[in-house]
C-alpha cells in the first residue's frame, strides 16, 4: 500500500469496499484508479459520466489487472509502474483547452461550449 501511494499522482485518497477490497484514487484533479483486493491489483484511468447536473457518476476504464501474489516483487512493481503511468498518459491526453482561457482541463470539468468552470462563472467587478 505504501507503494501505491508513492506511485499515484498526489493527493492520494483511500476508501474501503463492502468485499474487503481498497480503493485509491490519485491526482487533483484525479488521475488514477487502483483497487487492491486480496488476489488482485487493477489499475484504471479516471472517467466519469455526469447523470444529471450536479451528479457525476465515476466510471474508471481499466488499464490492466495483475494477480499480484503470482509475481515477485520486482517484476510486479515494475509492471505496477507502468500501468500507473499509462493510465496517467491516457487521462492527461483526454484533457481539453477550455475554449475562454485556453487552460487544459479533463472533459468532466468543461461546460457548455467547452469552457473551464473559472470561465464559466459571472465576473464580479470591484469598484475603486
């Protein structure tokens, strides 16, 4: 676990399943999707569908699951690694530039006509 930890873009969060199994998540915003059960070691790139305004659903697209008590240690961190950074290099290419600031952001993030959430909000102006 520590491994996975060093491994996935920072911040790392980290949750429990009903089966026993861990989920963690990496990047911010997030990247990777790695589940770790008692067998097996899956790795996912980040991806989502919005349901409904307000209701993003996540569904990761899985890169590739190892059986991780079958490898040594060594080739299995290597292997770990490399799916890691596939997932990473696939969700980074899916990212877009919003069409106001030309900021790249991931596609979940962009409203209507491609724009960033910071673009998309109404400007408040000061007066001096």
């Amino acid at each position: 676990m520590a491994f996975l930890g060093s491994q996935l873009p920072s911040p790392v969060s980290q949750q429990s399943e009903d089966d026993g199994s861990l989920i963690f998540t990496g990047g911010a915003p997030a990247e990777v999707v790695v589940r770790l059960s008692q067998s097996k070691v899956t790795v996912s790139e980040f991806a989502g569908v919005w349901q409904s305004p307000g209701q993003f659903t996540v569904k990761p697209r899985r890169v590739g699951t190892l059986l991780w008590g079958r490898l040594p240690e060594t080739p299995l961190i290597n292997a770990l690694s490399a799916l890691i950074k596939g997932a990473r290099e696939m969700r980074q290419s899916r990212y877009r530039p919003c069409a106001s600031c030309g900021e790249k952001q991931p596609p979940e993030l962009l409203v209507g006509d491609d724009v960033c959430p910071a673009c998309s909000e109404p400007q408040t102006y000061r007066v001096h």
